[in-house]
C-alpha cells in the first residue's frame, strides 16, 4: 500500500523513519554545487534582513520550485516593535511597512541573489504573513529569447 500524504510530509520533514523523498530528476544536481549555493542564499537573507530591518530569521529555507524559480522562506523576523503592533492589531500597518521598506532594498536582494546564483533576476516579489511571522522572497531568472537559462554576465 503507498503510504499516505501526511507520511510523505513527515518524511520530507525527516519525522519517520520512512526514506526521505528525493525531488524530481530535473530539479536535482549532479554534485553538492546546488546544496551550497542554497545555502549561501539563506545566509545571504539572513544578513540582508539584519543589515535592512535589524533584525535576522532564526529559521530560513531557500529552495527551487523549478528551473527559474527560487523561493527563500524566512520565520521569526519580526523586531520586537513589530510584533508590538500584531499584538495591538496593526497587521495591515506592519505589511504595509515592511513592504515599503522590502521595495526600497529590492535592488539589495536582487543583485546579492543574483551574484550568488549567477543569473540576472527578471522578477522579485515579497510576501509577509504577520500572523506567522513568516516571510517569503520569490525571485524569478531570466531565460534567452530560446528558453535557455541566462549566464551570470
């Protein structure tokens, strides 16, 4: 019997002792190059949200969703005056500020992902639940006018 989705997360998540998933064959890489640079850009958000909000995650995870797709998913950035305001209420407030100030570094957090992996970003985007603390960073890469991926120039 193929076990059920719970178990599927579970093991994605490490929490049985069932094989852990392994993404599909395109998404994977033939070396450790791949793990490495996902972790320089964690690193990376960690450092642009100290440096932009003063104040780091203490739990990020960046990962592709496919071949121009990176998704960064940032928790517990909030600086003790922000979540201030959630516990007043102010929740769109704080969205409305935190995403002025994402927009005003955006420059900042396309050119550091772009160095680290080496292909010009066509698109960013940044997302904040305030009820979770959690932040998500979506950057998108461009392709040649062929559909092959962009070196780094």
């Amino acid at each position: 019997m193929p076990p059920r989705p719970t178990e599927l997360f579970q093991a994605r998540l490490g929490r049985l002792d069932t094989p852990r998933l392994d993404p599909p064959a395109h998404l994977r890489s033939p070396t450790d190059a791949r793990g490495s640079l996902l972790s320089d850009v964690s690193n990376a958000m960690v450092g642009l949200f100290k440096e932009q909000f003063g104040r780091g995650p203490t739990k990020v995870r960046s990962d592709f969703a496919n071949e121009d797709t990176l998704i960064c998913v940032l928790e517990n950035t909030f600086t003790p005056a922000e979540k201030n305001m959630v516990k007043l209420g102010e929740h769109q407030r704080l969205r409305d500020v935190r995403l002025f100030f994402q927009h005003a570094s955006e420059e900042e957090f396309r050119s550091t992902v772009e160095r680290i992996v080496g292909r010009p970003v066509r698109a960013y985007t940044s997302a904040i639940d305030t009820d979770a603390d959690l932040c998500v960073e979506v950057f998108i890469f461009e392709r040649d006018h062929n559909g092959a991926q962009l070196p780094r120039e």
